[in-house]
C-alpha cells in the first residue's frame, strides 16, 4: 500500500490525482517536449517522459509557476494568509495556482509554466 505522500506525489490514475488533493487536469496531446490544450502550447516539466499523441496532464495549483511561459488571462487572484490563489482562463476552464502574494489584477495576462507535472496517455 503506497503512502499518502506518494499518492498525492505520484499518482497512478487521472481520477486519483483529481480526486487527491484537486489537481489541474488538463486533457489535450503531446508534440515533442510540448503539451498542447485549448490550442495553447505549454513546454513538458524536465520530470515527465512522454510520447507524441493524446494525453491528460495532472498539475497541482502549487507546481504551476507564475510569470514567465506561455500568457494567460488572471480570472481571480484570492488571498489565503500564507498564499494567494490564482485562478486563470485556460479555454473554457480555470488553471488553479497557489503561490506567494503577487500585484497582478483580474483581467491581466499572466506568464504560465509547470514545474512539475504527472502525464497519463493511453
């Protein structure tokens, strides 16, 4: 039996790293180190192997890094004390971040990257 840590580290299917701790999932295809969603183009965390193809990438709100990589639009930005949660356009859905307090409004392009993420292909 894995450890809760890696449960949510290391998740073995989509529905537990959605079910786990809430992750981004984010479903579209592979080119090459790229990851492709809503027609936007992310380049693939150094950590994830991957194949060209469909894809579903699972992202926690705490591996999305602000500021520089690919623009999106800030929906809400929500101050939870030792965090702020950023809520951003992704096509017809929000990307959940959670990071440290930035100045960035609602209506705002904001540089997207992953630092860390888990890809499930078929």
């Amino acid at each position: 039996c894995a450890s809760p840590q890696t449960i949510y580290t290391a998740p073995q299917t989509p529905f537990v790293a959605g079910f786990v701790g809430g992750a981004n999932m984010l479903e579209g295809r592979v080119e090459g180190r790229t990851f492709i969603t809503h027609e936007l183009r992310f380049e693939l965390p150094a950590n994830v192997a991957a194949n060209d193809g469909p894809a579903t990438l699972a992202v926690r709100a705490e591996d999305v890094a602000l500021g520089t990589g690919t623009q999106l639009k800030l929906q809400a930005r929500l101050f939870l004390g030792s965090a702020t949660e950023y809520r951003l356009q992704l096509g017809d859905s929000v990307l959940r971040a959670v990071g440290p307090s930035r100045e960035w409004k609602p209506g705002e392009s904001v540089g997207v990257a992953f630092g860390a993420a888990r890809l499930f292909q078929p």
